[in-house]
C-alpha cells in the first residue's frame, strides 16, 4: 500500500462533475430505451461547423506544416505575435485598450479559469451563485476559503456590492452569466471596480459569452475606468467561434496588477505558463487570427445569430407557457423556473423520461440554483424546434 500524500482538498469536492453526472444518467437512460431520441439541450456545446474563413486559415496552416521552410516547432508559451496582436485589435474595435503584451493565449477559457489560482495565495474568495462550476472547484482544490454571493430573481441574479464590508476577496464574475444569461450594466460592472479598487481586492471576468450580448453593455470589463488596477479577463474562441473542440482561449493581465507586496501578476502568469503550458498549435492560432477579422467576425456572427434565435424559439415557448425564466437575449442559455416547485434534478429526470429532453439541473451551479434548470441553444433548428414542441406538451 502506497504511503503518499494526496491533496486532502479534493475530499471537498462532490464525487462526479456536474457534466459527467448528466453524461452517466443519459447513457443509462438511453441503454434502457433504445428507441427514444434524446434532445441534449445540457453541455453547452455548439453544433454548428466552422466559419469557411477559419477553415481556410487553419488548412493553409496545415500545409505550412508539411513544407521545411514553414514548418514550426514548439510555440511560443504565451502565443504568436500575430494573434496577440488580433486579440489587441479586437478590443480596440470596442474601444477597450488592451496591450497585446498583456494577452496570453491558451488552449481554452476552463484551463484559464481553473489555473489562475495556481498565482494566488490563500484569500477568501467571493464566487455567486448560481455561476459555473469550475470556479468553486477549483478553489476547493486549492482549499482556499469560499463566501458565496447569492442572486436570485428579486435582483435579476445580478449580484451586488452592496451588503459587503469592504473585506479582500478574490471576486469572480461571469458577464453574460452561465447559467442565468445575466448582463451588467455599466453601472453595475463600476460597483464592482470601485469596491475592488476600495477593498484591494482582485476580479477575475469571465466574458466568455461576450459575442452574445445585445444592447448596450459593456463586452469587456476594461471598459470601466480602473478596471485595469483591479481585474483580470479571461475570454474563449469556443461560443463566438465555434472552438469547442480545437481548442482556444486568452487571458488579460494588465501590467498594472500588482500587490502590496510587490508582486505582479502579470509575471506571475507569465512564468507559470511557461512552466506548466506548452501552447497552442500554430494551424489553432492561424485558425483564431482569421476569427477576428472582418470576415471573420462576420461570419462567426453569423453562428452567433443562428444560436440566438434558438434561444429566442425556447424563450418564446416558456413565454406562452407563463414559465419565468432569464437570459435568451443576450446569452445561449435559457435559465428557467421549474413548475410546481419541483427539485432541478426531479425536474431533469421529469424531462428526460416524459420528453426526451436533456438540460442541466441548476443546483449543479451552486445552491441558489436550486428549482432552476438551464437549456442550452447550441442545438441545430430542427431539433431546437422539436425540443420546444415535446416541452410545451409538458408544462
């Protein structure tokens, strides 16, 4: 028998991740009933092919690959030149200004968020709730302390400041939310900034979403003033791009981050990426320079779209039907109310075995999840539309 150590933290953690749970019960579901088509409406992956312009850019990759005057080793660890600089760009079509220095390119948004805590001590960290799953977990794994901010309907799940006492924490924020759909506001970003700025503590954004937003919001947390002393963003090729499975992602850490200490943060990410992450490939960074394009943009908009009127379908069914629910609008995800005040995971099971129906049940994003459900938009049309047709039948 081994006499190692293990990280005891991971006893904090629930036995199975929130997805593979789902993934086990709709395999069981589906080895019983072999002639049901399941709808998966749960994991929030797209569906749709690549922009044509992304294709092009990644096969002419590949074949650079092939040639010895073009072939390329080992990328660099914080990546190419050219798509920082596109990453920079991006921004600044936005008018946010963000150094190309200061953007480091990974092989996806979950990586990011689940290695930043490798940088930081032991702070307490501020995590709302209802919000995705890895940022809990990976604290856990950290053990590190944990305060939740619970939002709910009365506040729109917008958390606030407000009922905070000026304490450190590690603050995340995901804007478009997952699971709700949920988007600040200038104003409610600002509340954010100056408590951070006021508090000393740091924000981690998650705007994975951003390509989602309708209306004016700001797409980037650095469209705050001050937001640069205070926050770190980490956003994904993987919904505005369609990268779910080739993989691709960055993080913003300003050169303005630093701590009383003396520490910053910037350097901080910057050795451990180059201690623990090899890069990405050169054909998946030719790939993401074309999604920022003008061509590009235009054409992953395109999928953008094509997704949002699928949440609109969903949106419009629970409409009819009185069911409350938020997002669909600016979001992929329609985060709903279950009926009659059943359970999320009762409420998944009904789905599943009344309609065919996969979602995700809402205590998996925290406790105030609970009696909420998240569908996803990322479907194609017809399957989308029939999803809508069997849930109306149920409600």
């Amino acid at each position: 028998m081994m006499k190692i150590k293990v990280n005891d933290n991971f006893a904090r953690l629930k036995e199975s991740y929130l997805f593979s749970e789902i993934g086990r019960k709709v395999r069981a579901y589906q080895a019983a009933n072999p002639d049901k088509k399941v709808i998966r409406m749960g994991i929030g992956d797209v569906t749709l092919p690549l922009a044509p312009v992304v294709v092009e850019a990644m096969e002419k990759a590949v074949k650079e690959m092939g040639v010895k005057e073009t072939f390329r080793g080992y990328p660099p660890e914080y990546g190419y030149a050219f798509l920082r600089d596109a990453i920079s760009a991006y921004y600044a079509r936005k008018g946010v200004k963000v150094a190309s220095d200061d953007v480091f390119v990974s092989d996806g948004a979950k990586s990011d968020v689940g290695n930043i805590v490798d940088i930081l001590g032991k702070n307490t960290v501020l995590i709302p709730s209802p919000v995705y799953p890895v940022y809990m977990d990976s604290n856990l794994m950290s053990g590190n302390r944990i305060e939740l901010l619970e939002a709910g309907e009365a506040d729109g799940f917008l958390g606030t400041p407000d009922l905070l006492d000026g304490e450190t924490y590690v603050i995340y924020i995901c804007s478009p939310n997952n699971p709700t759909g949920a988007v600040y506001d200038r104003a409610g970003l600002k509340a954010w900034v100056d408590y951070a700025l006021a508090s000393g503590s740091l924000i981690i954004f998650d705007s994975a979403y951003e390509a989602f937003i309708k209306g004016d919001y700001p797409h980037s947390i650095y469209d705050i003033e001050g937001a640069e002393k205070c926050a770190i963003e980490i956003c994904s090729f993987s919904k505005m791009a369609g990268f779910t499975g080739t993989r691709c992602a960055w993080t913003v850490v300003p050169e303005t981050l630093v701590t009383e200490d003396g520490f910053n943060l910037k350097k901080l990410w910057a050795r451990r990426q180059a201690t623990k992450f090899n890069g990405v490939s050169y054909p998946v960074q030719r790939a993401a320079e074309a999604a920022l394009s003008e061509e590009g943009v235009r054409e992953c908009a395109a999928l953008v779209d094509y997704y949002a009127e699928n949440a609109k379908i969903l949106s419009e069914m629970l409409d009819r039907k009185g069911i409350f629910h938020t997002g669909g609008v600016s979001s992929p995800y329609i985060w709903l109310k279950c009926p009659k005040g059943m359970s999320s995971w009762d409420f998944f099971d009904l789905l599943l075995e009344k309609v065919q129906v996969v979602g995700t049940p809402g205590e998996g994003f925290g406790e105030a999840g609970e009696g909420f459900f998240r569908l996803t938009a990322f479907s194609d049309r017809e399957s989308t539309i029939e999803a809508a047709k069997r849930l109306e039948t149920l409600f």
